[in-house]
C-alpha cells in the first residue's frame, strides 16, 4: 500500500508533466509526436522518482534497462490507446484523460515487475562478457561497415521526405529477394507486410518509427535508413552473443571453437546479408537463437519451461514471424517432455496465445489492410472499365474507318477488289508477368496459402544451386538480383572450387549431425531446421528464394559442427579446425567481396 501510495504522487506529477508538455506540443505539431517528446520528459522524471522514493531501490543499469522496457510496453499502450479515442471522435485535447485512466494502472504493475529482482534477471542475458567480445567486436564492425556502404548506396534515395514512401522505396531497393519494407514501415508507419506472417512486427516497428518522425522534424531528412541499421545492428550483434553462449556453455566447446564457429556462421552469405537487409530475417534469427538459449539453460537446470517464458516467446517470435513461433511450441516440447501435454500448460502456453495472436492478425486485416484492399480493387476496377471503354472507342474507330474505306473502293476501278483492305484486329498485349509466374513454379493448388506451393521446380537443382549453395555462398552470376528481375530460379558457379566448398560443408555437417545424434540442443535445433525445409523444399513455399531464409534454419550448421569438435581429438581435431578455418576463410573472401562489388559497382 505504501508503494501504491508513493507511485500514486510520483505518477500523478509524471503525467501532470506529460499532459502539459502535449498540450503544449500540440500547438505546434500533431498528436503522436506531440506524444512522444512529452512521454520522453515524463519518462525522465518517472525514472529518478521510482527509483529514489516510489520503490527505493538502488539506481543500477539492470534496473535501468527493466524501467525503460516496462515504458516502452507503455508507451505502446498509450499511443495505441490515444489513437483509438481520437479515432473514436474523442478531441485531441482531451484524449489523454481516457488514455490514462486505461494505462497507468497497468504501468504501475509493469514498473514493479521490473523493477523488483524478478524482473531485473530479464535482462541480465543482456550482459555482454569479457570472453564474447573477442569475436564479437570484430564482427560488430563488419555489420557497421556493410551497413555503411548499404547506407551510401542509398541515402540520397531514401532521405528525402516524400508524401508516399511505399512506391519509392520498393522501386528503388535492390538486394537480392529482401523487401525494404522496414524502411516503408518506419518511414510512414502502416501495416506493411503481411499481417498473418507477420502479425506484430508493425506494432513492434512503431517505436523507431516515432523515433524517425523526431528525427525527421529535428533534421529535416527521412532517418529511417539511420533507425533502421541501428535496428539491425543490435540484432545481429546480440545474436552472435548468443551463438557464442549456446557453443561455449550449452554445447561446452572450447573457447577458441567457440570463437571459430561465430566466425564460421557469419560468414554465410545469407546471414551476412540478413544482418543488413531491411527485412525481418535477422530480427527472425536474434528470436529463433533467444529460444533456443533460455531453452538450453531450463534443460541444464533440469527445470521445465514456465507458461510465462514460453508465452514471451512465443509473442516475440510468432510476432515477427508467425511460422517460426511453432518452433518456440517445439523449444517447450524439447524442455517440458510429457509435462508439455498437461492441460494446464497447453491452454495457457499453445492454445490461448495460438488463437489470441490468429484474432489479432483477422483484427489488423480487417482494421488496416482490408480498408486499402477495397480503394485498390477500386481503383483498379476503374482503370479496367476505362481501358475497356478506350479500347472499345478505338474499335469502333477502326470499324468505321475500315467500312468508309469499303464503301469508297468500288470508286477505284476494276482492279479495287485486289487491293480490299482486311477488317482491323484487335491488337495482343504481351503480359509481362509470364516469365515470373513461371519463375513461382505449379502450384499444388489455388487459395489464400497454397498457390504460393510449387510442384514442378527441381528439388536437387534447388538444394544444390541455392539452399546449400547460394545461402552458403553467392553466385557471381545474376549476383544479387532478384527473380522478380533478370535472374532465373537456378544458376549454376562458373568454378569447381564453389562446389568442392559446398561439398565438405555438407560432409561436416552430416558428420556433426551422426555424431551428435543424442545432443537435445542439436536436435532442437535440427528439429527447428527440418521444420523449415519440410516447408520450403517438401511443400515448395518460397523454393524459388529459399536462400532468403537462411537465418530461420542456419544455425543448426555451426551446431552440428560443434558437436564433431566434441568428439575430436589430437591430430583429427586439428584437422577439422584446419578444414574449418580455411573454409571460413574462403567464405569471408568470397562472400565480402561479392557483396562490397555490388554495393559499390551494381
């Protein structure tokens, strides 16, 4: 009660700051904005208050970190909720009032969770130590740099600030299959992508997109290339983290296999590139490694995963990507064993979260992607009838031209009926959209999912040329371009080498995989990876651009190979870590350059 007490004067001041500063802002700018920059002061004040009277604990970056999360779920409720009730006719001076009635309360729970020890140990996976920086920091500035050039290539495309930014930004982005579509969403914030694959990632985008509009009034430039690499950066960063966790203390490798298989892993060509693509692969990758992680450590504790852990998880992961959030259900059948079937664990842990974030999803489409679809068929409808309209008065020209014609031949003498014009035809349009639907390949059958299935691509060509091939190592040819473009679905290396490199992977890897056959982390992770390939070469969804993928399933690789240095040793450990390094050192060379020559030359 004192807490409530406390949290009540100190939250009663923080928002009777937050309310003037927007009431103030709104006089200048509009609503969200003005929002934003008076959460910020608020979230000043609400800090050192909490800290020092509200719960009086001690101020430390663990605490820190719990109290800004706690804020941002909060400020997300609040932008969320503030919208809804200007939506609802409420004036956008008074929105506020109802916006904290609904948000404070939950706020205070949020804030105490955090900031109590429960909380902090959230975040303590956070910590970066003193062994991860080794190969961490490295790596860090190779994500910087490409990040830099991908930068350059594009700033002076995509910072001004334009009305529409969707048709801009994906006309002019070009990076192999990746969509820009983080860069559209945090420009102008939208439900962008698709809302049943993707179901939470624009809600989880809004934060930078305020972010940029800040950004954007204070500079006068579109910052979204800024946000976004600072985004993925993070990303990328963290996951190496976590590899390195999962390689050291769950997996027990040595630290210098440990620092060699990191090194080894971001060197795939399709992980290096999803570290800088502006797409959601390596946000996919940074959730998938979480899972796997906080999975591996209840296993060594010999403790099941708790409904709580697999719920964020699952939120986390199937947000970003709703089919990878199976594979946080698999994480919790892998840890819980039987106990994942009780009842209680499957309603509150699988079923409820499954049909909560599946009525989200028909929610978001049905608020925000069906109202577009309408004004598109619309409009789309409406050329048609005038094309077929334009068309049909060029017809009726062409007919009448053709009958004056008629009645004026006979006029030409006895030799005017060799020289009858013929009736006009109506002209063939060429579809360009031929070569691309054959590119998609026979689909099993039409509907809302399986049209995008494929029954007639080569599955040994695909897995050759582009599952363990391009996403292991770029083609020279066709480098980097997109179906949607000149490049065909299969393209073959012009060296030998390329294909020796893919084959003593593949060797290493099914090596790893025999011995390890009884690693539950492994088998995890090979589970995870299976369920990918069952979907993209069993069933063909995305074969035609299944290298994209890599960061769903690709770390099941330095895995495998983990567990064939475990079993090493002596003379035939260091030849397997000759035979690594060297390969890693091929893919850096080859990988780096191909990618540094299109950002620079294409």
């Amino acid at each position: 009660m004192g807490e409530l007490l406390r949290f009540g004067i100190v939250g009663f001041t923080a928002t009777a700051i937050q309310y003037a500063t927007y009431w103030v802002g709104l006089q200048f700018t509009n609503h969200n904005l003005a929002m934003t920059v008076a959460y910020l002061l608020s979230f000043a004040f609400n800090l050192w208050a909490s800290l020092r009277y509200t719960f009086k604990v001690g101020g430390t970056t663990g605490r820190g970190v719990g109290f800004a999360m706690a804020h941002v779920v909060n400020y997300l409720m609040q932008m969320a909720t503030l919208n809804l009730f200007v939506d609802l006719g409420v004036s956008k001076t008074l929105a506020p009032l109802p916006m904290f009635a609904v948000c404070v309360p939950i706020n205070f729970l949020l804030v105490r969770f955090f900031l109590k020890r429960d909380g902090i140990r959230l975040f303590a996976i956070f910590k970066v130590r003193c062994e991860e920086w080794a190969v961490g920091a490295p790596l860090l500035a190779i994500f910087v740099a490409l990040h830099a050039l991908l930068i350059a290539r594009y700033y002076h495309l995509f910072t001004p600030l334009q009305t529409h930014y969707w048709n801009h930004i994906i006309r002019h982005f070009h990076l192999s299959g990746f969509d820009p579509l983080t860069y559209v969403v945090v420009s102008d914030w939208q439900a962008g992508y698709n809302v049943y694959r993707h179901p939470l990632l624009a809600f989880f985008m809004y934060v930078p997109y305020m972010l940029n509009q800040g950004l954007m009034w204070l500079t006068g430039i579109n910052c979204a290339i800024f946000v976004v690499a600072v985004m993925q950066i993070f990303a990328a960063f963290y996951s190496v983290v976590f590899l390195h966790r999962l390689l050291r203390h769950a997996m027990g490798i040595s630290l210098f296999d440990t620092r060699l298989l990191c090194a080894f892993f971001f060197s795939l060509a399709y992980i290096m590139l999803s570290a800088i693509a502006p797409d959601h692969f390596i946000l996919s990758l940074f959730a998938l490694l979480l899972t796997l992680l906080v999975a591996a450590n209840q296993q060594q504790q010999h403790t099941p995963m708790p409904v709580w852990k697999t719920i964020c998880l699952f939120v986390l992961t199937a947000g970003i990507s709703l089919n990878n959030g199976l594979k946080v259900f698999m994480a919790a059948l892998f840890t819980n064993g039987r106990h994942f079937f009780r009842p209680r664990f499957l309603f509150f842990a699988v079923l409820l979260p499954s049909a909560l974030i599946w009525a989200f999803a028909r929610f978001e489409y049905k608020k925000f992607v069906w109202p577009d679809e309408v004004k598109r068929h619309e409009a789309r409808a409406k050329r048609k009838a005038e094309d077929k309209k334009k068309a049909e008065e060029e017809a009726r020209k062409r007919q009448l031209a053709w009958e004056e014609a008629q009645k004026a031949q006979p006029k030409q003498g006895s030799n005017s009926t060799n020289s009858t014009p013929t009736p006009p035809k109506t002209p063939t349009k060429h579809n360009p959209d031929n070569n691309v639907s054959a590119k998609m390949g026979t689909p099993m059958m039409q509907g809302e999912f399986m049209r995008w299935t494929d029954i007639s691509t080569s599955r040994l060509q695909s897995i050759t040329e582009n599952l363990f091939g391009e996403s292991i190592q770029l083609h020279r040819d066709h480098l980097l371009e997109d179906i949607f473009g000149r490049r065909p679905v299969i393209v073959h290396y012009r060296w030998a080498i390329n294909y020796v490199a893919e084959a003593l992977l593949l060797l290493l890897f099914v090596a790893g995989l025999w011995v390890g056959r009884r690693n539950k982390l492994l088998l995890m992770a090979l589970a995870f990876a299976a369920m990918d390939w069952a979907l993209h070469v069993g069933l063909g969804f995305g074969l035609n651009e299944v290298y994209i993928m890599t960061a769903h399933w690709a770390y099941v690789l330095p895995l495998s190979l983990a567990a064939l240095l475990l079993t090493a040793t002596g003379r035939k450990r260091t030849l397997l870590r000759i035979a690594i390094g060297s390969l890693t050192l091929w893919l850096y060379a080859w990988n780096l350059f191909s990618m540094v020559d299109y950002l620079l030359n294409s």
